[in-house]
C-alpha cells in the first residue's frame, strides 16, 4: 500500500571530503494512522546510507517498510 506524505525536507551537507551531498528525510502517516514511518537518506559521495522505521509496535510487526510503501509481512 502507498503511504500517505505527511512531510519532507532536503538539507544541503558539506560532504566529508568527497564533495557535498544531502541529506532527504520523509515523514508519512502509518497505515494505521495513529503514528509516523520515517524514511532518511544520507546522499553524500563515500556516505550513501538509508533508514526507515516506524513509530507504530502494531504495525512495525505487521509490515515491511519501503519508501512510500509498506507491504504486509
């Protein structure tokens, strides 16, 4: 299921070294409604790393999380 944009913001990063980069972070609405899944992307040369986590117990063990999706387990 395609999850719901709540917020999202871009900041500029002076790299490391390797030239500068960004860092993305996504907030959307839980499929349940009641909490957050929160997507982060580090976008920098030499540092290109992702997360994503939700706020929600429940739905943290019933779905696996993508960004902008979650599929049930």
């Amino acid at each position: 299921m395609e999850l719901k944009l709540i917020d999202s913001n871009t900041t500029p990063h002076a790299g490391y070294g390797a030239g500068s980069g960004e860092v993305i972070k996504e907030e959307y609405q839980c499929p349940c409604g009641h909490a957050k899944v929160i997507y982060e992307k580090d976008a920098i040369p030499g540092f290109r790393d992702s997360d994503i986590w939700c706020t929600c117990k429940e739905c943290n063990d019933k779905y696996e999380f993508r960004r902008g999706v979650a599929y049930e387990r």
